[in-house]
C-alpha cells in the first residue's frame, strides 16, 4: 500500500479584497467531504445501537486503544448480540501491521461494520481497517483532533508516517458525546486541542480548501482559543469540554479541505520519531505559523486578528507555555542528530500543498529551534 502525495489538479484564485471576483475549481473526490451525518450531545453514546442499525449493520467490531477499553466496553454492552467483538489493540500513528491484523480480525469475527471509539489512534485504526474493506464506520471521538470527519489517515509504513485518503475511510456517522472527554487529563486535552487548531490554521492556505472549510477554520480556531484555557481550569466543566469538543469538530471539517508542511512536520516527527501525535502538532504548530505569515500573509493576518493577536506564532506558543505543554523536542528524548534526517523524510513527503516551497533549509531551521524551545519571532 503506497502512500499517496496529494497534488493538485485544479485552480483556485482567492482574493482577498472585497468586491473582486472570485474564481475556483476544488478537487471532487475525499477533499472536503464530511461524514453525513453527526450526532453531537451529552449522552448521545446511547444512541450506537439506532445509528447501526439505520445504517444496515447487523455486526460491529469495537476498536480502541488498551487504555480506553473500560469505555469501549461500555460500547460493547450497548450493542450487545450486534457486537462482533472488542479489538483493544490501537495504537499512535496507525502501524500497517496493526491495520493488517485488524482486517483479519473483522473478517474471522463475521463482521460488517466497524466502531471506533477513543483517541485519534482508534479512529485511525478503524480509518486504515476500513480503508479495505468498504464497510459502515461510527467514530466515536473521546478527544479533540477532529481527524473523524476526514477520510484522511497517516499510515506509518517502514519507519515512515504516509498519508492516504480514500472515501472508504470517511465515517458514515460521529457520534460526539462530551461527558466522554470529561476524565481526559489536562495535558492530554491540551495536546489534542492544539492538533485541532493545527487543522485550522494550517487549511486557510491549501488550494484544496473550500470556502466552507476555510470558515469552519476561523469559527474553530476561535472555540478552540476560548473554551481550552477553561478546560485546563476546570476539567470538570461539560460545558467547556463541549465548547473545546465543538471546536474540534469544526478543525475536523477544516482539515477535510486539505493540509500543508504543519502536518508534514508533526506527522514526521510522530511517525519517525515517537513523537505523541498531539504534542508534535503543538510544538511544530507556532514555529509553521510563523515561518508560513511571509508565505501566506493575508490568510494568516486573518487568523491572527481572529485570535487577538498580531504575532500568531509567538502567541501559539505562549498558549502552549499557558497550558503547561512542552515547547521543546528535548523533552521527549530527540537531540540535534535529528535534524538532517528530520528535514529530509519531511522534503520527500511533502504533498507540495504549502504556500512557500518546502526546504530542507527551511525545515531543519525550525526543527532546531524546536529542540531549543526558541519562541517563534526571538532573536538568537
């Protein structure tokens, strides 16, 4: 299975003056393509069994990871003789060999639909499973990446994370349930929430990026920004997870339209490098934004002015300094030896979607100032 670069086949002029014409032509195809249908609730976790059932499924496969297997069993008992069995096996960024044992299970178990319940490891898990094997998939999301409303999934193959797509992966139905996220731990949630915002601010500069999506990106950057300081105060409080898990749900839709070098990099650093897939999208997020602003200018200014700032970068990595999350590389064991190699996985696999050309110049000049923890924008 090849990873797929994702080259555009289109054009797309966007102006940002008012009252200038406006002409584009977006990719058809996994691009932009949402699920069809959402369920968004406290409590809606109950409603697994009637969204299987309307979907024709007569017999699910459970997939989690081994921490969150409390919850999927909870899935398991909802669905009762509707249930094929529990696969408590994923794991960070989606090993081919975890899809291929996956696929084998679902066949010997008789199943015909897939449930993927937890992290962004279980829903891509269910994404690589599904990809196939063309069966109905319900993401159930207990975090706030976003990645279950996209048929997109990075697939670490040979050491090497490589994205693919296929409307196969799409979910036919999410269910998003915020008491689900209520016990997640602050550092966890932070993670996530950044990987969300990722989504945001790397799409409003694709070309593959509908004029929806590119306002999902603006309304979810600015939820993210509200309710994930309220999180980190008060764990506790359903109605800031909501607002976090909405603003989630929003950089999913946002992502849907496409991705550039921030993913590149965090994908390389998580695939290649152990990086945790939440923390290489929050540390790789401020140093993008800043290098892309000459890039992208008006995009980014936008974004800027939307979170209150007008050093987006430099404020992204505050943000990480306010919620406690690392703002070095070093603190997940990576040194300087990293960074040819860092920089050249991440050239190769660049799906050449970025406003500026990627470079290895470029790239291992922000993966140094990653190691050292340098704010975006510092002198020195």
């Amino acid at each position: 299975m090849a990873g797929l670069h994702l080259t555009p086949r289109f054009t797309f002029d966007r102006r940002d003056a008012p009252g200038r014409a406006r002409a584009f032509e977006l990719p058809g195809g996994v691009f932009n393509a949402t699920p069809p249908r959402i369920l968004f609730g406290a409590g809606s976790l109950g409603e697994l069994p009637r969204v299987l059932g309307e979907l024709g499924a007569r017999r699910a496969l459970v997939v989690s990871t081994p921490g969150r297997r409390g919850l999927a069993e909870r899935a398991v008992a909802l669905l009762g003789d509707a249930c094929a069995g529990l696969l408590p096996e994923a794991i960070s960024q989606v090993p081919i060999e975890s899809a291929i044992r996956g696929r084998e299970r679902f066949r010997a178990a008789g199943a015909d639909a897939l449930v993927s319940i937890g992290g962004g490891a279980s829903v891509g898990l269910g994404k690589a499973i599904g990809l196939e094997l063309g069966c109905p998939i319900v993401a159930v999301p207990t975090t706030y990446s976003g990645s279950e409303m996209t048929g997109f999934c990075g697939i670490t193959i040979d050491g090497v994370k490589r994205m693919h797509t296929s409307l196969d992966m799409l979910a036919d139905c999410v269910i998003y349930d915020p008491e689900l996220s209520v016990t997640l731990p602050v550092e966890t949630s932070a993670a996530s929430a950044f990987n969300a915002l990722a989504h945001c601010v790397d799409a409003i500069y694709v070309p593959t990026a509908a004029p929806a999506m590119i306002a999902a990106a603006f309304d979810g950057a600015r939820a993210i920004v509200d309710a994930l300081p309220r999180v980190v105060a008060r764990p506790d409080d359903l109605d800031a997870r909501a607002d976090l898990l909405h603003g989630g749900m929003l950089g999913g839709a946002a992502l849907t339209g496409g991705f550039a070098l921030q993913h590149g990099l965090a994908h390389t650093l998580g695939g290649s490098f152990g990086v945790p897939h939440g923390h290489a999208h929050a540390i790789v997020l401020p140093h993008v934004a800043h290098h892309n602003a000459r890039h992208a200018p008006a995009p980014l200014a936008r974004m800027a002015s939307t979170l209150g700032t007008d050093a987006l970068g430099a404020t992204l990595f505050d943000l990480l300094v306010t919620c406690g999350l690392p703002t070095s590389l070093r603190a997940f064991g990576l040194d300087d030896a990293i960074v040819e190699r860092c920089a050249a996985i991440t050239v190769e696999t660049d799906n050449g979607l970025n406003p500026g050309r990627v470079t290895h110049e470029a790239v291992a000049a922000m993966v140094r100032d990653m190691l050292d923890g340098r704010r975006p924008g510092a002198a020195g």
